[in-house]
C-alpha cells in the first residue's frame, strides 16, 4: 500500500495517530489471512485507534456485544481494499462526533454509520 503516512493537513497529531493506527490494524488482518479477515469487524477504541487485541468478529452485532463499555468503541469492516489512513482519520472522526452527541443508537448492534463520500454531504456530519 502506497498511501501518505505524512500527517492530513487537517487532522491534529493526536487524532492522526489514532488513524494510522487503525489502519495499520486492518491492513494487519489483511496481510495475516487475507482470506478469512475479508468483511469480518474489529473494534477499536475511540480515543486513540488501538484494539484490546486482534479479534476479527463475523457480525457487528458480535462486536459490539464482546465490549464491556462499547460506547468507547467504533466498529469498523474490513474491506478487501483496506483502509487508507485519510480514511481512518476520517472514520474516526465521524464516530466521535456522533458519540459526543449521545447518540444511543450509535452502540446498537443494528446501527450502522454511514461515511459520505463526497463532501457536500459530508458537511452535516463534519461540523
């Protein structure tokens, strides 16, 4: 993967190392067993990107359910293209947002957020 590790213009230091480590942990998956870590779920702390450890769930409703306080987590797919560290930034920070807003949904197992892609949708989500 050829991605920028050089820190997004827009992010702050704290906030870029949560994303490159979230990234570097699903392209960890993918280079240990490509095969079986293609759309399994990791959790991932809110606060700095990192895991308790390397479990892949098969459902978000597992990973949800295996944390003990799963409003301190996101909960991330992963995909057969990974996730670049812009990406991750960008996940990461959807996620806070809505946790800061005492969003309950946002912990159920059927909830599931959606990044826009283009950035005149993303607006309300980013502000």
């Amino acid at each position: 993967m050829s991605w920028s590790r050089q820190r997004h213009e827009g992010a702050e230091p704290g906030d870029w190392d949560a994303a490159l480590r979230l990234s570097d942990r699903v392209s960890h998956h993918l280079v240990a067993c490509r095969e079986v870590a293609i759309f399994q779920w990791i959790a991932v702390r809110l606060s700095d990107g990192g895991a308790e450890n390397d479990t892949l769930y098969p459902s978000r409703a597992d990973a949800v359910a295996a944390q003990l306080a799963p409003q301190y987590y996101a909960f991330t797919q992963i995909t057969p293209d990974a996730m670049s560290p812009r990406a991750a930034w960008r996940y990461l920070l959807m996620c806070r947002q809505i946790h800061g807003r005492h969003n309950n949904q946002f912990h159920h197992a059927e909830y599931m957020p959606i990044l826009p892609q283009r950035l005149e949708l993303a607006r309300g989500v980013f502000r």
